[in-house]
C-alpha cells in the first residue's frame, strides 16, 4: 500500500473523518468483529508487518443475522469512544486502511417503517408484505428513503478509502414476490438497492466506489439489471469446503460454488473485485456460537486458492478472521495471522 492522508470535516468527534489513501496494486486483508478490537490485534498486525508479510486492510464486522441492526448500532456508539479512536490511529500508524464489512439493510431501512409504510417492504411467497428481511425493490418511495440513510450511515463511519462494503440482509430467500418485482432475479433486485445505495454514500464521499456482494442467492450475477459505475465485485464462496482448493474440479461444493466466478467477471469486470474468503474464519467453524473451536488451517489450500483467483484477475483477497481474539489465544494460543499473511504474498 502507498501512502495515506487524514483530513476530517469536522473539529471534533469521529464522524466524517475520512483516513483517503493513494490508489495501489491490489491488497490483501482480514476482518474481525469489532467488539474483538483491542491493543492484541494491533500486536497480531504488527507482527506481521515486522515479519515482512503485512496485510494492507483492517476490516471491522459487526455480528450479522438476526441482530445485524443491534450490531451495527454497537459499532456507532463504539466509534465515539477514545479507546477506538486510539485504535484507528494504530492501525493507520502500521501503513493500513480501516474498512467496515457488514450488513446494513435492516438498519437502512428500519423494521419498525413497517407500521406505516408497509408497500415500502418485500412480498413474500405467500403474497404477504413482511418487514423480515431487505425490501420491495420496486418501490420509488422505499429506495429514496434508503438512499438518505446510506448516505447518513455513510457519514458515520470513519474509514480508510473509497471503498465501501454496505450490504444487504444476512438471510437467503428474501427476494421481494410483487408483481412489479417478481420478474427480477434476486441478484437483480440486489443490484437495484445497491446502485440506489451507492448513489447515497456519494453524497458524503463522490469518490465512493460500493460492493456487490455474490453470496448464497445472490451469487449469480444480475441478468436485467446493470451496476452503476462504482460498483465493484465482492466474491463471497461460503458454501465451500475450506479443506480443499476452490480449484479442484473433484470437490462438488467448490466446483458448484466456482461455476459463477466466470459469469460474474464477465459481467462485473476486474477492477476492484475482491475475494471475500472464510480461510481464517472461526466464527464460521464454531457455527456462529461459543464455545470456541479451533481453527482449522490449511496452508496448502490458502496458496492455491490466492494463485487461483489472482489468475482470474481478482487483485484484492481478504478472509474473515473473526473468533481470533484474546479469548480465543488464551485457550489454543495464537492464530496463525502472520502465516496466513505470508501465503497471500
């Protein structure tokens, strides 16, 4: 990575600090839950930096699923404190940018809209309008609404850059079924929202470039529905088997998962795409719950799959890293983060 400026728009407090950096070749990076931020991780970077095999991006992840809005509510509060801002400063200090991964959609769009605006949210199978999950994607009122909360979420995030990871709903099957949506694919009702968010965010940052998440059904790419420019590709293979490479045409899961990465490239493009893997996830080996487990690591996979994709062209790789924390290395000693960082380069 090569150089960054801190500028702020405002005198005081965290909000509408944005840490800008020059543009590089491709980075690499990893992504822990922020209520596991702490002096540890910045020694677990640090190390990795003296080693020689630093990553380039620190991403910060508020819990999804159910309780993504809570979490992420979490994380606002969070970044008003000084312990956070003592923590964005070192992560800056060790040459890396601080990005946030998450899932916004229920925040962005608040269950609670629902008393008054049900048309503004998505028509099950059944024919019923219900606030469970994302939105109606063909409703004006409903995106203009969500396109001045991504832009105010936007305006509370201190982060690194231009790139952004807004999201939607952690939850498989929640496509909109009304009769003006219906005729879309759920990856085209996700690029409807996410052209619509992208246009928010660039009010606070016209710079902004927006991810397409291509995960669980929405992994295909959009047929109808073309990304603005800014939206960038984001590949997110959960359903894959972590113990061999994503390359082997003998491993069903992966090959049924790797099918898509040509038709999304084509449709997407190389500029910006990045790998969103589970290499380093713990969180997705424990099931999302404690007790902790520990983390299965797989060198060989690691190389192969970094080599795999950099030959499609992705030049941006990052893992989840989540469940790595002080608690975990008390109980089965420190993760192999300098290692993992070694087999990106």
């Amino acid at each position: 990575m090569n150089g960054i400026i801190i500028s702020s728009t405002e005198d005081d407090g965290m909000n509408g600090i944005i840490i800008s950096s020059t543009e590089d070749d491709g980075m690499n990076g990893i992504i822990i839950h922020n209520h596991e931020i702490s002096p540890y991780w910045i020694e677990r970077l640090r190390e990795a930096k003296e080693q020689g095999t630093e990553l380039d991006v620190l991403a910060l992840h508020p819990v999804g699923g159910r309780n993504a809005t809570d979490s992420l509510n979490g994380l606002i509060e969070q970044i008003k404190t000084p312990a956070f801002r003592t923590f964005t400063e070192q992560v800056a200090d060790l040459g890396m940018q601080l990005e946030y991964e998450m899932h916004t959609l229920s925040w962005l769009l608040p269950r609670d809209e629902f008393a008054h605006h049900p048309a503004w949210f998505r028509q099950n199978a059944e024919g019923e309008r219900t606030p469970d999950a994302n939105l109606c994607c063909s409703n004006e009122e409903a995106l203009t609404y969500l396109e001045e909360r991504t832009a105010h979420l936007a305006s509370l995030l201190p982060q690194s850059g231009n790139r952004y990871f807004f999201w939607l709903d952690d939850i498989g099957g929640a496509r909109c079924h009304c009769p003006r949506c219906r005729e879309l694919t759920t990856s085209d009702q996700a690029m409807t929202v996410i052209n619509r968010m992208l246009r928010g965010i660039r009010r606070v940052n016209p710079r902004a470039t927006l991810c397409y998440l291509a995960y669980i059904d929405m992994i295909a790419p959009p047929t109808h529905v073309r990304p603005e420019e800014g939206i960038f590709l984001e590949y997110a293979p959960i359903k894959r088997d972590l113990s061999r490479p994503m390359s082997d045409p003998t491993c069903e899961k992966n090959a049924a998962e790797a099918q898509h990465l040509a038709p999304l490239l084509e449709f997407f493009g190389t500029e910006n795409a990045q790998v969103l893997e589970y290499w380093m996830d713990n969180s997705l080996n424990c099931r999302w719950k404690l007790p902790y487990k520990k983390l299965p690591f797989y060198p060989e996979v690691i190389a192969a799959d970094a080599a795999f994709y950099r030959s499609l062209g992705f030049a941006h790789l990052t893992s989840f890293g989540c469940f790595l924390g002080e608690d975990y290395a008390a109980e089965f000693g420190i993760p192999p983060v300098c290692e993992y960082a070694a087999l990106l380069k």
